[in-house]
C-alpha cells in the first residue's frame, strides 16, 4: 500500500506542478495605480487615465517583460488615441526599458466615451535590472495634438497578485437617469 501511495503523491505533484509554474507575475508586481484626468490645452477634459504597473512577466510570450496597463476612457468629444509606440519605460538609473510590445489586440482610436484596456510590455535592459522605481511615459493623440505625460511608480512588497484597482465594469460609473 506505501507503494500505491508513494505512486499517487507523485503523480499528483506531477500533475500540479505545470499548474505553479505556468506564465504569469509570481507575486513581482507594483499595486497602487496612478488615476489621472488628463486636460488639453484648454483645460477641458479629454480623457480619464488610469495606469497600473503589475510587475514582470514570468513565461511566454516575452518572459522578463515589464508589464503597464492602461485603462483609457475619452470624455472628449473628439477620437482620442494612445499610440504604443510613443510609450516608454524608465528605471530609477535612468536607463530605458526595450521597445513597447502590444499584448493584447486593442489599438484603434476610442471615439468619444469609448473606453479601452491597453497592455504594454517591455523589455529591462538586463535579467539583474533594478525594477524598484519605473517612470511610465506616454502620449495621447487628440485632434492631431499631442498630450504627453507620465507617472512614478515604486515596487511595493508582494502581498498577493492583482492588477492595482484598474477597474474594468461599466458598472462603476453611475448610470444616468432620464428625465
């Protein structure tokens, strides 16, 4: 019977362990989120901004990567646009994290009162890259104008994985009444 039973603990710790090591933060992650209005030049409000920095990314796709969500709502009345490719990762050291990676398919213009969820990833500039403090640097697109900003974020101590309080629901805004 020790024998049956030495079989089965294996074969469940076989079985559980891919479950442990699959992709994911592994408790590395920074969990407050900067929530920002952002205004153009006229100081009316083009957008609600809320940016979090999860942490490193552990497995495929882009093992390593840093990961920054950022949660877009347009409340202008123009299409407004995050392009990716103007984002940018700083360390404390001043040196820059790899191009943006797009994870995730959205992308388009969010026409206004549209709102998206945008991941970006990337890459530290070494394995050993000291992720205690990030600067997050990004640019909205409105009206051919070009909304630059960032955002200062320091690692705190891993207490459980989350994505920092960006809430997705439409259910969090309050529903108009008509009348």
């Amino acid at each position: 019977m020790t024998a049956m039973t030495h079989r089965l603990g294996v074969l469940l710790l076989a079985v559980l362990l891919p479950a442990c090591t699959g992709p994911g933060y592994r408790g590395t992650f920074q969990p407050r989120s900067a929530e920002l209005t952002i205004a153009g030049e006229d100081g009316a409000p083009l957008a609600e901004l809320a940016i979090s920095v999860p942490g490193q990314w552990h497995g495929p796709p882009d093992d390593g990567a840093v990961r920054v969500l950022f949660r877009l709502h347009n409340v202008s009345h123009a299409p407004l646009e995050l392009p990716v490719e103007r984002c940018d990762v700083v360390l404390w050291d001043g040196s820059h994290c790899g191009p943006p990676r797009r994870v995730g398919t959205a992308g388009a213009p969010l026409a206004p009162g549209e709102s998206a969820i945008i991941e970006v990833g990337f890459m530290p500039p070494s394995s050993d890259a000291d992720l205690r403090h990030v600067i997050v640097r990004w640019v909205l697109l409105s009206e051919g104008h070009d909304v630059p900003g960032s955002a200062e974020f320091d690692r705190d101590e891993p207490t459980e994985a989350r994505y920092g309080g960006i809430k997705v629901s439409a259910a969090d805004r309050p529903a108009r009444v008509p009348g």
